[in-house]
C-alpha cells in the first residue's frame, strides 16, 4: 500500500510541474476526483491540482487580470477576472485562460469539458488580494464520446485556442441543432482533437452572420495514414446565447472556416433557430 502510494504522489508531482516550472506548492497540492456521469465541481487554490479519473491533471497557474466589480461598490459593468489552467492528460499539456463575464468560459481536454464556475474571494475596495489568495471553482464534466460535442463560444481575441493543425473538410451537414462534418487528416498514431468554435461577434445583416472556426490538434502525431472520420457537434448553446444576446429568433448565417481560417467549400448554412 505505501508503495502505491508512493507511486500515485510521485505521478502527481510529475503532473502538477507539466505546465510550470515553480517548486513551491500548496499542500496538499493535489486531490484526486473520481467522474462518472454527472457533473462534478472541484474547487482548487492557487497551484492546487486535481486528478481526474487517474487520466487528467487540471492545474490552477493563477490569475492572469481581475476588473471584478468590488462587492462594496456600485458599478455598471460586473466586470471580468480571466484565470489560467493547465491540463495535462499521458500524451499532452497546454495552457488555457477561462473568464468568469466574458468568453471562453469552457474549454475541452480530451474527453472531459472544463468550465469557470466562480473565482473567489470576491473583491473589495478596501484589500487587495494576493495571487496566493486566489481560489476556483471548476466544473468538470466527462462527456460520452459517441455525443455530440457542444459548440464552444469565444470572444475574437481569443482565436489562439484554435489550433491550425491541417484538417480536410469533405462535408458539411445541418440538421436541427446538429452540425456534422465528414473530414480528414494525416495521422493514426495518436489522438487527435477537433472543436467547433463559434465566435461571440456577429456581422448584425440580415439575417445575422455567425463565424464558426473548426480547430484541429494533432498532438505532434507523425504518421502518415490517412484517416477520415465523422463528427458532429450540438448548437443548442449557440441557439440560446444568440436568443438571449442578440434576441434573434427566426435564424441565423453560419459562416464555417478551417482551422487554418479559410472559408470552407459551400460555407453559407443557414441556421433556423
């Protein structure tokens, strides 16, 4: 028992150091969670990491910017704190910023959504907080893969989440709130990740023009199979962010790019909401 234990502890170190190179860690710097079906909400304190599954390390780096409201003061706006996470999983590592107002506020690694529930503590004009005061609440859900992954939104400075790795775009499909690609790519040695991305800004013609970026990550894959596959994804976030943002209810324009950002073949769908 204490050898696994060891064992467990010393993959955790491994995992924790992936995306930083500072030896100072909270302890305990990490907790393990187990995920089935249901959602499950992890909250981390600076440099914390948890251990998903035995499968996925999130790691929280810290605080990037905070124009939170303060909670002692009136403001018009409620302002925005963007948080930096690290996932790591046996053949990756990257970096992400999640928002608390603004976009992305999810992200996928592998086959698990990682979402921005609450960055704590909340700000006050009289104290300033510390970066090691900074906590978070994460949700973290494992998806069934042979689901339809949701449609991620991001804000436009945000494009650098979409990865440009080459990714053949040979059908297009829309029906109801599912979107389903038939594409290809070189590989067949290592899994490869491919998100729907759906830009929060529209072109306000009519109707409206929503830009969606497909992103392709071939996790330094070398071979050179050919490989096709099918994957589809839902728009019902989409649907319902355009509805409450924008009050569009009748439909929309999807404007479809690859993920080198170039307009795929027939990119005009029309999209009934």
């Amino acid at each position: 028992m204490k050898r696994v234990f060891k064992l467990i502890s010393l993959l955790s170190l491994i995992f924790a150091l992936a995306c930083s190179q500072e030896s100072e860690l909270t302890f305990p710097y990490y907790q393990s969670v187990i995920i089935k079906t249901e959602p499950v909400i992890v909250r981390l304190k600076y440099k914390e990491a948890a251990i998903i599954n035995r499968e996925l390390n999130i790691k929280f780096e810290g605080v990037v910017s905070d124009s939170r409201c303060p909670i002692d003061a009136i403001c018009i706006w409620p302002g925005d704190g963007e948080v930096k996470l690290c996932a790591t999983t046996n053949n990756s590592s990257k970096e992400f910023t999640l928002r608390t107002d603004l976009f992305p506020k999810k992200i996928f690694a592998g086959k698990y959504t990682i979402e921005l529930k609450a960055l704590y503590p909340a700000p006050k004009t009289t104290v300033r907080i510390m970066p090691e005061d900074y906590y978070v609440d994460i949700i973290i859900k494992k998806f069934d893969e042979k689901e339809p992954r949701p449609v991620l939104l991001i804000d436009s400075n945000n494009s650098g989440l979409i990865k440009k790795d080459m990714l053949n775009v040979n059908d297009v499909s829309l029906e109801k709130d599912i979107i389903t690609f038939s594409v290809g790519y070189s590989g067949g040695c290592a899994d490869h990740f491919i998100d729907l991305f759906a830009y929060r800004e529209i072109a306000k013609s009519n109707p409206a023009q929503v830009t969606l970026n497909l992103s392709h990550d071939l996790q330094g894959d070398v071979c050179l199979a050919y490989i096709t596959k099918i994957i589809s994804f839902n728009m019902k976030e989409l649907k319902d962010f355009l509805k409450t943002h924008y009050e569009i209810t009748d439909r929309v324009l999807l404007i479809i790019l690859d993920p080198s950002g170039r307009p795929i073949k027939n990119p005009i769908i029309e999209y009934k909401l």
